[in-house]
C-alpha cells in the first residue's frame, strides 16, 4: 500500500521545529548526567516536537544484545511493557528500534498495524492512536550505542524532509553525549591525580627504587618502619646493605638477571636496624621514568609463611616419628580391592614380614581374611565413618592366625580406610585381673599429693606476681616511643631505654654509669647557660626547627626535649628523668609527600602479586593496576565498572562489602570471599582489604583503595597441617596407646588426656613444675628401666622397655614403654617421645599359655586324625559304589521270585551300612554345615531318652533337666539324635555292671568373650548348654586325650567300633559348637556341649527319593578307577543312554574338543590324576558354556557345592551313588522333570 504523508502533520511540524531546535541547544549546554540529558530530549520533543510518544534505548554490546529503556515521555499506558528488549535479528528485535540499532540506519515504520515486526505491542498501540514510528540510530565514532524511536499518530507521517531534520538533530544531541561523558571523564582524572598522592603509604609492602647502581633512591614508609630506620638512612644505601651477609654475594647474579629478563622474583633475608634477619621475597622489575631506568623492588615479610611451613613440617615429623616407633600396626586400606596402601614396620611384623615392602607388594585383604564374610561386617560396623575396636583374624605369612583389634577412619569419597591395629592375639585369652588394693592406701596418697599440689599453686602464685611487676616496668619504657634517660644527683645515668639508644647511637651497656653531659655533649651547653633541673624543671630547651647531633655517634635530626627533678621521701633532689621527643619523622613526612606522584604510578604498575585498584563514591573503577586487569581480562576494560559486577558478577553491592562499609564509615574494611573463575571441585579464597581515600581539607571520605590478595595457597597450607594434625590425632585417639614427651627433669607433656584412665592419675599432674614420671615406678623396676634407657642412649636412641607402676587406686599396672631420644649437637638427650601400653593381661596370658598350648595341640591332633579318615572315606565310597551299582543292576536283571534276589538284597543292605558309616567319618573329618533347620533339643532329647529307656537296666535311674523356653538350635535333627544316642549309650555302658545316675539337662547359658575364650572355636553370645553325667567308672587322664580319636575305645571288640565319640566331636565342630568332657576314676564323668541358640521358626520338610530315571542322550564318562567307568557305562547303556567313557581326564577333553557338540552331558570325578574333575569342566565350558556337567566325589575339602555352581557345575552329588540318585541328577542337568 503506497503511503500519502499527511499534508497537516508536515505543516504542524514546520512551525515547531525551530523551538524544538532551541529546546535541544539549551538541554546540551545545561547537561551534567545522562540519563536526565536523555529525559529533557524527550521531553522536548513530545511537548515542543508534538510526537504523541518518544522513548531512548541504550544497547549492550555483548551476546545477550538486551536494550535497556532508559529515558521516554508522552503516551504510555501499558505500552511500554511490550516495548522490545533486545536488538537482535529474532523476535521482538525486528522491530524498527532493534532495525535501527543493527543497520546504523533510520528505521521508518507507516502503518504499525500492518507491519508483522511490530505485532507485539500493535493492539496496545491502537487505543493510544499511533499509527506509525521512525526509529533513529544514537551513534559515536561510527559505533550506534542506541536509538531514539518516535510514534506518530497519522499513517505515512515521517516524510523525508522532517526524517532528515530528525536525523541531523539525533546527531546533534549525541555529540551532546559525547561532550557529557567527557566531562565526567575529566573530573574523573582530576580526582585520581588527588587520590595517587596517598597511594604509596597505603601499601603495607616495602617499596625500594634504586637505580642501576643497586643505591636506594626512593623508599616507602612501610619499608621504613619494618626495618627501623628512618627515611634519610635508608636513601643512599646499596642494595647489598639490606642482604643479610650469606645473600649478599648473589646481587651480582640477581642484577645481572634483572637487567637481562626485565623482572625477576627471589627469596632472600634482610637485616633491620638492630642487625635481626627476616625472611623476604623481592619482586624487582626495570621501569622507564622518562628515559631515565631504575629498578622498583616490592618486598613481602615471608617470616610467617616460614613459621607456617616449618610448624607443617614438625607436625610430619612428629607423626612420622610416632608411625614408625608406635607399638601397635598403622595403615591405609583400599575399599575397593582391599589393596594395602600404606603401613608401619609393625604391621609387617604382626603379618610375619621382615619389611613393610613386602607386605604392601602382597597384601590383598580378602585372600588374609579367615572368615570369607569379614569385609561385608567390617563395613556394616562402620558408623559415622568409624570403625571403633573392631576383632578380626587374619592368616600370618606362616598360615598361623591372628586376631587383630582394628580402629579407623572411612574416607568414602578417597576410596581407604585408615587408622590402627593392636595385636590381641595372646590378650583374647587372658582370663585374671589383679585385685584391687585397699580404699586407706589409695586415700593416703590422695592427700599427700593435693597437699603437694597446693602448696605448688601458692608458689607459682607469688612468682607471677612478682614477674608481672617487673614485666610492666620494662614494657612501659621499651614500648615508649619517646627516648627516656634517667640519672643520679651527680648526673650519672642510671636508666637508658631502646628509643633512647636509638636517637643517640650510644647503647645502653655503654650509657648506664656514665656522665650525662659526656654521653650528650649538647646539653653541656645549654646546662651552663640554664641548669636543666633548675627551678623544677626544664622544658623546650632544644630548637625543634633546627637539625642537631644529641651525641657524636647519633644521627642527625630534628629533637623536642623535657627535664623534670626526682625528689626523695626528704623532698630533695636525687636525680632526674630526661625525655626525648624525636621529631625527625614528621619533618621527614614533608618531603616525602613530593616523592609520591611518580612512586605511585610505579606501585600500581608493579604489584605483581595481588591486585590494588580505586574506586570512586559509587564503587566503580577509577585506577586498577595490571595484576588485577590480568584476573579479569574478560570484563575489560575495568574502568567505569563497579567492583560488584567485576569481581561478584551482582546488580547491586554485597551485603558484607568492606568498600562501601569504608565508603560509609571511614574506617578500613576487611572480608575474605570464594576466588572467582574456579571449577566446583576447586577450593579459592581471596582477602579483600578496603582504606579510605579523604579530601585533605575536609575530612570526607572521598574514595576506597581496594587491596585483593589471593590466599588460596596460604589456606591449601592451613588445611594440610590441620588435616596432619587431624590424622595424628586420630592415630593417637584409637590406639590403646597413651603418647608423651618425657623431658630431662622427668616431667612428661602428654599428647592426650588418656593417661587418667589408665592410671588414675590426671595429665596434668606429670607436666611443666609437676611430678616426675619415675615417681610412680616400682623401686625394683626403676633400675633397669634407667639402665634400658642409657643403653638407648648410646646406639641408636630407641628403646622398648617393660616396668610397673602403682595406679592411683593402688593396682599394680604392667607397662611397655617404646622411647625414640632427640638429643642436642653435644649428644646430650633432649627429650624423648614415648609410646606407653598396658600390657598387663599379656603378662597374665603368659601365665594361662601352657593350658592353652594343650588345648591347642589337641585341636591340631583332630584336625590330622579327620584328613586321615576323609581319605579312607573317600577310597572306601569308591568300593562301595562298585559293590552297591553291581548289586542293584543285578537286582534290576532278576525276577520277583527268584531266591537269589533275596541274597542280592541282603548284600544291598549291608552295603548301605557300610556308606552310613563312612557318612559318619565324614561328619568327622568334614565338619561343614548339613541341611539344617531350627530344632527344640529338649524334644530330642525326650525322643532318645524314650528309645533308651526299654534297653536300660533297672539299676540305672534317669533324671531329666530340661528348661524348654529357650533351647532351639540350627541344626540337623537327625545328627543331633545321634549325639545323644552315643552319648547316653556310652554312659549307659560305664554304669552297666554296678548300675548308677544317668542326669541329662538342656538349658540356655549366655558366654561373653571371657567365656568363649575357654573353649576351642567359640564365639561369645547365647548359647545352649546341654550335659549328660554318669556316676559310673570314671576315666583317668590318658583316656580323656584319646576319646575322640576315631576307632579308639575301651570297650571289647564285639561291643563297640570306637566311632561314636569322633562321630560327635564332629557333627558338634560341624555345627559351630565345642564339647567337653570331665572325669574322675570311680566318681563318674561329665560330657558338656555348647551349640549357638536361635530363635524357633519353622522350615518345610524333605521329600522322597526320585525313582530311576531312562534316556536317550549322548553322555561322556569320566572317572580314574577303571571299574567304576565299566560298571556306569554297562548301567547307562543298559537305561537307553549313548556313552563315551574313559579313565584319563586329558584323553576326555581331547574328545571333547574334537567336537563339543558330540555330548548333551559330561560326568566328571572330582580326584582324578593330570587334572581335577572341576578343571576338567571349566576347559569344556570354555568351548561351550550351556554344556550340561555333573560333578561327583567321594570326599573334597577343595570343592564345596557352591563352588562347583559358581564354576558352572549344574549338579554336585556324593559317592557312592545308587542307580536312582544318578538318573534323577542327570535328568536335572539336562533340565527334565525327575519322577517321583
């Protein structure tokens, strides 16, 4: 649609161009900020200009491309909500604004209702009546920063000529712009030129420049005061004069390298005024003041940094020291793979190792751990990432077992554990303490030692008074800054403090006795013409504006000076006090402020370690130097931007900003904030320091001197002495340990408050002005205590030594103490760190170790006498599975009625005996759990007792005990009847010829670990105590050693096989309990057994045996007896089945190889010769993983059903097999429905 301007709008505007033009000059000319300039221009061409609306919007110039709106005036409404906020090519910054902004270019827009740019704020327009816009690009330098957009309310207004006269005067207005903002610009600069004045004494660094020749031609105050001498001293000196004497030959070196690279940073020391050295770090660079090169050096104190890194480096030592010499085993243990990460060389012995290398090389915990389920309780008793006195055992290198005390810290998030191990091994078996001593003796001592300890206080008391006295006189003159001299009568000097020494030159050594005016020449002169002491006094007697020596070897300087009599109690004078006012420094103050003006430029462009900048009322930069435009590179440039926004990235200042609390109180500020620019796994922090900057003439605060000092490294140090702290701490707190350093005078400082509870006696009591140690050591033990410790003294300085002491409640205390002697260059003992542990219930185990060795000795026998009956059971299974498979198919061939079947069967069921006894030697000599279920042994028991009853003689009377509530064990029904079955019947026998009293009870017992540590294998917790006593013949000691052995008995042969003791003593192993026996010869004996009692549930029964089964599939056989394979293939054959058998396992798997797919089964025996059952059937089941394998044994101490279903064994049956138990198995492995 062709637009028609609008012929009245063109006229109107005609005649108020020229007021509007006016207008413009006057808002130029009277401009003093922005915003408010902005506003006026609006203003005026709304109300002069006639344009219903105009607005101005400023442009970021980033990725964002937001417009803010910062000045309008006219017609508004609820227009101005959905005016654009962006200058981009999308969205609402297609809109003539946004247009103007990108292009450069008037943006002209006739009809807003038709334009699809202007869509979003069309319908708000339209009640307002615009109809068309231009939108006029605000520009500097050929860069647009904005746009003014105006709104007619005629379609087509804007025609050329008035886009034109708009156009010029939009650029008549920016100039305007630019003429405000350098006017701000200049003001800007004229207080910076004020503020560099102040700048220099603001820095807390010492500040030097020298000139090539290394001679001090500037220097600040900070410099000054460090080193304690004033300004005129300093200038003049050469850059070696600073060094401490062993840096001095470097400053060739470092000058030569300064001059070469241009800057250059080193650590060094100076010297101060009284010849102290401190540590320092220069940073030096060469800087160019008009042609003329010098080298400006920043010097940091580093005195602290020093003490920081040495305090970390003792607290490593002193936790190296302990970790190696402590007593008990220190480690750090990988979680995920149980890998042993660090340990000291008592761990190693504890493990049986002669060097911790070769623990650390083959430790993995899982393959020392005794019991397979330790590390699963390990983690369950974790408790807030702690592990507190945690028993384990271990297997020793030996294969011996160790039981270990484990306390330790969890860090889940590094993946280890860490903290320490005690061995209890011989302490899990001490049974006695001592007996306490009487109440009378342990009082007596307590008064003695509270009547010791007062009179102590009182002492000490009084010597601190006395020393706070004499502490405040010296502090009043050391600290005084004015020079004070005191003297006699006869003016001899009897008092001469530091400042005096100072402004004198003459120290006090040299001062004290002698004459006054000898020592100070210049006040001969003025005595003579007005005695100083004269009619009270004399005041002002030295020039202060004129430069005078107090002495020849003083400095030069400007001096006020006081005299004032002493007068005794008579009221005569006996001496006087002379004061010294030195008034160099303000003199000094003068000419140093003309040094500032280029010294401050130099600062700023040098501080290479921390960032300084300036900031105006408003907290925007005015002055930054390098260091801090290199951390915010991305925001530059920096000046004109507020600090929030650099630093915070905030709209508005901190809460806590110390720059606007300086700016509101005048006072310096001070706040340590998160670094910016770090990763979340990263830890910064930097300090920011904040001084006020004031107007000489008022007072007012007038700006901010910031100060940024990156401190991350500082607190990465802090953290890391804490955390070496933290993990000492926590090595000392968990062992059972008490740690000190024992000194020459006996007076121990113990690390931890542990020793009160271990003896009773309180830290304190030991430390600086206490007792010594040796106090409480037995007088017979002191000897060789002392003669342990000299021995120590000349080798190696570490010793172990073993005394006792008395606790305070009187008890007899056995102590181990390891020492490690720090002694001085002389060789003469220091101190000495000491590591003491109670190792009373040692001493006591070593008295109870004979009882124990016994009862070991008798476990091993058992434990041999089972591997010799698992071997015979094995071979024995062998023969009858031949004899059983030979009868039952010869069974399976005859008739019903044929006699010989009847003979068949006889010889079936006495093979069936004979497997039930070699299933005895196995409970024996294979004690692991059976199919077990919770069972009420008081049920049992009345069971047995009811079959016994009909074959005991009259003359035997049975007494029941049962308290039933609590007696229900985990355990095999049937074996459990066994045991009391062998048990009465041998109680039974001993009482057959003069008859007796057979006492059965069963009843719940409670064991803590003092009881359990009685018998062989126990753990405490609630047990189940079941006893049978006979009064019959007794056995004496020989009887008792041998009565679980297999085959051995004392009856006649056709009276017994000698099995049933050993059958117990295994089934009661099996089931995690302990049996024990007691007996005199002619009084009766007494068997007690222990087995862990649970609460009663119920399980499901058994189910029938599985008749036999046929087929059809292709089977491979192997078994090392010959006639095992022939008689399974000839049954097999006969059931419907295909066989391959062979006696060799490698023949076997060459077969199977051939062609895997060959067999839909493979049986294996477990002992074969070359390769093992087990092995046979994981090289099948590498070349075909669903291959079906059935794995059979007659005895295994290697294979356990679990193990071979790990390894991909679908059935685990035992020899010998009857027909029945083969098939079912097979049609199980090969996944069909066994029949019942």
């Amino acid at each position: 649609m062709k637009v028609i301007p609008n012929t009245s709008h063109w006229e109107g505007w005609v005649q108020r161009a020229l007021p509007l033009i006016r207008g413009c000059h006057l808002a130029v000319a009277q401009a003093k900020e922005e915003e408010p300039f902005l506003q006026e221009i609006c203003r005026l061409l709304v109300e002069v200009g006639g344009y219903p609306l105009a607005w101005v919007g400023i442009a970021e110039q980033n990725k964002s491309k937001k417009m803010n709106r910062v000045a309008h005036a006219g017609l508004a409404g609820g227009l101005l909500d959905l005016l654009p906020r962006t200058w981009s090519e999308e969205g609402s910054g297609c809109d003539p604004a946004g247009t103007a902004i990108r292009t450069g270019q008037p943006a002209f827009c006739p009809d807003i209702q038709s334009e699809p740019a202007c869509a979003a704020y069309k319908e708000a327009a339209q009640p307002l009546g615009l109809t068309s816009c231009l939108a006029l690009p605000l520009t500097h330098q050929g860069h647009t920063f904005g746009a003014l957009t105006l709104y007619a309310s005629e379609i087509g207004a804007f025609s050329s000529d008035e886009q034109e006269f708009l156009r010029t005067l939009t650029a008549f207005f920016c100039q305007g712009l630019t003429t405000l903002h350098l006017k701000s610009e200049l003001s800007r600069l004229e207080e910076r030129l004020a503020l560099k004045i102040k700048m220099v004494d603001a820095s807390p660094y010492s500040i030097f420049i020298f000139d090539l020749e290394g001679k001090v031609i500037c220097v600040n105050k900070a410099a000054c005061q460090s080193r304690g001498f004033t300004r005129e001293e300093l200038l003049g000196r050469s850059w070696q004069d600073l060094e401490a004497p062993e840096h001095r030959e470097s400053w060739e070196a470092r000058l030569q390298r300064l001059v070469s690279q241009g800057e250059v940073v080193f650590e060094s020391a100076h010297i101060s005024k009284d010849q102290t050295a401190f540590p320092v770090e220069t940073h030096a660079r060469i800087v160019d003041r008009k042609g003329q090169k010098s080298i400006l050096s920043i010097v940091l104190d580093i005195t602290e940094r020093r003490q920081l890194e040495e305090a970390l480096r003792e607290t490593e030592e002193k936790y190296r020291n302990i970790f190696n010499n402590v007593q008990v085993g220190v480690f750090r243990w990988r979680l995920s793979d149980g890998r042993l990460l660090e340990c000291n060389e008592r761990l190693a012995q504890m493990f049986g190792y002669a060097a911790k290398e070769d623990l650390l090389a083959e430790f993995v915990a899982r393959d020392y751990f005794v019991d397979p389920d330790t590390r699963e309780r390990m983690l369950e008793s974790i408790k807030n990432g702690q592990l507190q006195n945690f028993e384990t055992r271990f297997f020793r290198r030996d294969g011996a077992i160790l039981w270990l005390l484990c306390s330790a810290r969890v860090y889940a998030d590094r993946d280890y554990m860490e903290g320490v191990a005690t061995d209890i091994t011989e302490l899990r078996h001490a049974k006695d303490t001592l007996e306490q001593s009487q109440a009378q003796h342990r009082t007596l001592v307590e008064q003695l030692l509270g009547r010791t300890l007062l009179f102590a206080v009182e002492q000490q008391q009084l010597t601190k008074e006395i020393q706070r006295e004499k502490d405040l006189s010296e502090k009043i003159l050391r600290h005084c800054e004015d020079g004070i001299a005191g003297f006699d009568q006869d003016y001899h000097i009897t008092l001469w403090n530091p400042p005096m020494e100072q402004i004198t030159g003459l120290p006090r050594a040299r001062a004290l006795g002698k004459n006054l005016f000898m020592a100070l020449p210049l006040l001969q002169e003025i005595h003579e013409k007005s005695p100083i002491l004269g009619a009270g006094g004399h005041q002002g007697f030295l020039d202060r504006n004129r430069p005078v020596k107090l002495s020849p070897q003083g400095p030069e300087g400007f001096f006020a000076g006081q005299a004032a009599p002493l007068l005794n109690e008579a009221g005569e004078i006996s001496g006087g006090v002379l004061i010294i006012h030195d008034l160099s420094p303000l003199k000094q103050a003068e000419n140093a402020l003309k040094e500032q003006q280029g010294f401050l430029e130099g600062v700023m462009a040098s501080t290479a370690q921390e960032g300084l900048a300036i900031l105006d009322r408003n907290l925007s930069f005015i002055k930054v130097n390098p260091t801090l435009e290199k951390w915010f590179a991305h925001d530059k440039p920096l000046l004109g931007k507020t600090c929030y926004a650099v630093i915070h990235g905030a709209l508005d200042s901190c809460e806590n900003c110390p720059a606007l609390k300086t700016l509101i109180s005048g006072e310096p500020g001070h706040e340590v904030v998160p670094k910016w620019g770090m990763r979340e796994d990263e830890n910064g922090q930097v300090e920011l320091f904040s001084y006020p900057l004031k107007d000489p003439n008022t007072g007012e605060t007038i700006g901010v001197v910031m100060r940024i000092l990156d401190i991350t490294a500082k607190l990465q140090a802090q953290e890391a002495l804490k955390e070496s702290r933290e993990r000492l701490k926590l090595v000392v707190n968990n062992i059972p340990v008490v740690v000190g350093r024992l000194y020459q005078d006996g007076t121990v400082d113990f690390l931890e408050d542990k020793l009160e509870g271990l003896t009773g006696y309180s830290s304190q009591e030991f430390g600086a002005g206490g007792r010594p140690w040796s106090t409480v050591i037995l007088e017979e033990d002191q000897e060789p205590a002392r003669k342990a410790f000299l021995h120590a003294l000349g080798t190696d300085r570490t010793y172990v030594r073993q005394y006792r002491i008395r606790s305070k409640d009187g008890r007899i205390i056995w102590l181990q103490e390891g020492g490690q002697i720090t002694c001085d260059s002389q060789g003469r003992a220091l101190y000495t760190d000491i590591v003491l542990m109670d190792v009373t219930e040692r001493k006591q185990a070593e008295e109870m170790r004979p009882q124990f060795e016994a009862q070991l000795r008798q476990a091993q026998r058992m434990d041999a006498i089972g591997s010799l009956a698992g071997g015979i059971a094995h071979d024995f299974n062998n023969i009858l599975g031949v004899m059983l498979g030979y009868t039952e198919m010869a069974l399976l061939s005859l008739k019903e009625d044929d006699t010989l079947k009847r003979r068949l069967q006889q010889v079936l069921k006495a093979g069936k005996r004979g497997k039930e006894l070699v299933a005895q030697i196995l409970s024996f000599s294979r004690p692991t759990p059976q199919a077990r279920r919770p069972v009420k042994v008081s049920a049992i028991v009345k069971e047995a007792l009811n079959m016994l009853r009909g074959t005991l003689p009259a003359t035997i009377e049975l007494n029941m005990k049962l308290e039933e509530d609590q007696d229900t064990i985990l355990a095999d029904p049937t074996q459990m009847h066994q045991v009391i079955m062998n048990l009465c019947a041998n109680a039974a026998h001993a009482m057959r010829d003069k008859g007796g009293r057979l006492a059965i009870s069963v009843k719940p017992v409670d064991l803590d670990a003092k009881a359990a540590a009685q018998f062989h294998g126990l753990s405490p917790g609630p047990h189940l105590c079941l006893s049978v006593k006979d009064s019959g013949h007794g056995m004496d000691r020989d009887t008792m050693e041998k009565i679980f052995d297999p085959f051995f008995t004392t009856k006649k042969m056709e009276e017994g096989t000698g099995m049933g003791l050993a059958v117990v003593h295994g089934i009661i192993k099996a089931h995690g309990g302990a049996i024990t026996v007691q007996s005199k010869v002619g009084k009766g004996s007494e068997f007690q057994i222990y087995l862990p009692r649970v609460e009663a549930t119920e399980l499901p029964g058994g189910t029938e045996a599985p008749a036999v089964e046929n087929g059809q599939e292709r089977l491979l056989f192997v078994d090392d007896e010959e006639w095992l394979v022939d008689m399974w293939k000839e049954i097999l054959e006969s059931l419907g089945y295909r066989m391959t058998a062979t006696t060799r396992p490698l023949e076997a798997l060459a077969i199977f190889k051939k062609n895997p797919q060959d067999f839909d089964l493979v049986i294996a025996d477990q002992t074969m010769p070359q390769m093992t059952g087990l092995e046979l059937a994981r090289e099948m089941l590498a070349l075909r993983p669903e291959l079906p394998v059935i794995l059979v044994t007659g005895f295994s101490q290697v294979v356990t059903p679990e193990k071979a279903k790990a390894a991909g064994v679908r059935e685990f049956i035992m020899k010998p097999l009857s027909i029945s138990e083969l098939t079912n198995a097979i049609s199980q492995a090969l996944g069909k429905e066994p029949r019942g």
